[in-house]
C-alpha cells in the first residue's frame, strides 16, 4: 500500500514547499484514515448497505470501515466534504489524496465538467425514442459507479437549475452503488444554491451531504497562492493601444508563421466558432465569450482545445452585469482546471474587478486564480 496523503503532505512540509498549517495536516489526517479504509475496497452494486461492500465481509469490513465523524443512524460516512475560501490548499490535498488512492477503478474531475458529461449522457439516452420516459439516473449512476469506486470533485458549486434537478438524485444513487465521494467546494453544504430557482428541491442533496459525508471547514486565513511569484507580463492594464499592441505581440510571438483559421468546435447541440487561432491559440474579446450565451460546456472545450487564451477588455463588473459575471466565473475555472495560459487586458487588477455587491463572494476565487495565473509557472507547453 501507498504511504497516503498524511505522509505526503508532510514530506512537502519538511521540504520546504508548504507551509505548516495545523487545519490542512488536520484535513490530511482524515483523508489518511479514509485512504487506509480503503484498501481491498471493492463495491457491489445492489447489496444493502455500505460495509457489505467491503471485500473482506461484513465482520472484517466493520473492521475497516471508515467513520472519523459521528454516524447518522445506521448510516455510516461514505466520503468527505472539504470547504473553505480561496487559496486554502482544498484541492491540493485533494490531489495528494487521489494520487496514491488504493483503488484501481478511480476519477478526479471538477465539478463543471463532470455535469457536462452527465448532460450530455441524459441527453444521449433520451435521444432515443424508446426511452423519451425512461428514467435515465439509476443506469447512469450505475454506469460511473462501475468506472469509478472513488469518485473525487473539485470545486462543487450550483448555480444551474438543471444541476441542481439533477445532482441530489444522482448522488444518491451513486452512494447507494457503493461510490465512495470526496467532495471541495468553496461553500458549507447548507449554502448551496442559496438564492437559486425551485431550491426546495434541492434540499434533499444538502441533507444527503450532512448525513453521508463528514463535512470538514478548511478555515486557513492566508490565501497561499498569493504568494507565488509573479512572472510572465501575461496581465496588461487598464486596455487601450498599448494593451492591445502587447496582446497582439504575444499571439504573434506564439503562433509564429501558422496560419490564422477559425475554429470551429463541436459542443452539445451547437457549435462554438472562434474567429482567430493559430497554433493551440485563441484571440478573443470579453465580449465575445462572456455576453454570448454560453455555458460550462463552451468553455471546457475551449480550453480543452487551446493551450493559450489571448483575451481583451476584460471590463469592471457588477451586480448589473451578474450573467456576463457568472459566464467569466466559469471560463476561469475552466482555464484553470486545464492549466491553459491566460493573457489578458483588464479594466483592473484582479481584486478590482468586482469588488462588491451580490456576487462578489463567488468572484473572490476567481480572483485569486487569476492572480496564481500569472506565475510564470503557469501553462500547458504548446
């Protein structure tokens, strides 16, 4: 067996490439008794209850099983649900977890592009006319409980109605397969999708949460990631000429002689175009990506698709501009999630860009990631 994440984080610690940090070595402590639970793990699907799945029996599995929080009646936790605010080391440790994870049937993902996959599957299975009616939740959770015992999502946050349908009866069905699930997320679960549409129905996931998951507060004050060096000049402000002329350079610098094309890109149901790439780069406007009406989808495979974004008149946000806002949120966190180069002309520095109102909370992980983009670090090699 794999040492686990608790050695792992502290032989960063003792290296010099952490800070120590009593709530993050306890965040790893928990995940080492999970990873420890884990080993000779093997689900079976439709057996009653969570310690029959262990491959050792039910007397040996109660052995093993995992419960650092207290039990909700018979249930016992099935996972861990990691929050705290930006820059808190969440997904860090979650990698550390994942990479030395026992499991030979294991996925990490965030959590915008593992509902993209899920709707497309939804809507690939109602597509056919014979199951327009059919329930489509329990056979596609079976179907990922099959591929992943562990399932490990970066970044829960619900902003979508149809997510939010969607993921309480998926979830449940995935536990009740035997998945086991660790979760980050910037939010506590009862914050979640707090002002959002039908949110009655949505209820029922935070309370599979509570019961299911031990929720853990990653309550690190510093945002660690402020500290990295910043590099490459990839951040250019206020826009005007001179912006302009620089982003211009750079996507000449990283094109070289290739040819400039249009892009066009298959995503679900439609088809994004990109007027200028070359080479794994793409030239856009704000406007261009953030006022047109697309979706998590559009922007996974954008990133997918490009090593570098070369991106324009990023403007000052507002309450006023909530949907553009929430579109720019989620382009960052795709770039982000695909280590894909940002360089941009903004309105401000990354804290300046909305600095207040409804939707500032959300916008302060967005910040922090474009302040860590800018490392020199930072970037997929063409």
């Amino acid at each position: 067996m794999s040492d686990g994440p608790f050695h792992a984080y502290l032989a960063k610690v003792a290296a010099g490439d952490l800070e120590p940090d009593p709530i993050q070595k306890l965040a790893a402590h928990k995940l080492q008794s999970l990873h420890l639970a884990l080993a000779g793990y093997r689900p079976s699907m439709g057996e009653t209850g969570w310690l029959g799945r262990f491959g050792f029996g039910a007397k040996a599995g109660a052995e093993l099983a995992w419960r650092p929080g207290d039990a909700v009646g018979d249930e016992r936790r099935q996972g861990l649900y990691i929050y705290g605010g930006v820059g808190c080391g969440k997904s860090m440790l979650m990698d550390m977890f994942f990479a030395d994870a026992p499991l030979p049937a294991k996925r990490r993902v965030h959590f915008h592009a593992f509902m993209r996959d899920i709707h497309k599957s939804i809507h690939a299975w109602r597509s056919a006319a014979h199951r327009a009616k059919a329930d489509p939740i329990p056979r596609l959770a079976r179907e990922i409980a099959e591929d992943a015992w562990l399932l490990c999502l970066d970044e829960l946050e619900v902003n979508d109605i149809a997510d939010a349908l969607i993921v309480g009866r998926l979830f449940e069905a995935l536990m009740e397969d035997g998945v086991v699930v660790v979760v980050t997320s910037n939010r506590p679960p009862g914050d979640l999708y707090q002002y959002g549409l039908q949110r009655e129905r949505f209820l029922p996931f935070i309370d599979l949460i509570e019961r299911r998951l031990d929720v853990l507060h990653l309550d690190v004050r510093h945002d660690y990631r402020r500290g990295r060096d910043q590099g490459l000049a990839v951040y250019h402000t206020p826009p005007g000429p001179a912006a302009e002329a620089a982003l211009d350079a750079a996507f000449v610098a990283l094109a070289g002689d290739s040819a400039v094309e249009t892009a066009r890109i298959e995503v679900t149901g439609h088809e994004l175009v990109i007027g200028r790439t070359a080479r794994g780069v793409a030239r856009c406007r704000f406007t261009d990506l953030c006022d047109a009406a697309l979706g998590p989808a559009d922007y996974l495979a954008l990133a997918e698709r490009f090593h570098t974004l070369i991106l324009s008149d990023i403007p000052r946000l507002s309450p006023d501009d909530r949907n553009q806002a929430r579109r720019f949120v989620t382009l960052i966190d795709a770039l982000y999630e695909a280590k894909t180069l940002l360089i941009c002309s903004a309105a401000a520095p990354p804290d300046g860009l909305f600095p207040t109102g409804d939707g500032a909370f959300e916008f302060k992980r967005t910040a922090s990631r474009l302040m860590e983009m800018q490392s020199s670090e930072w970037g997929r090699h063409p």
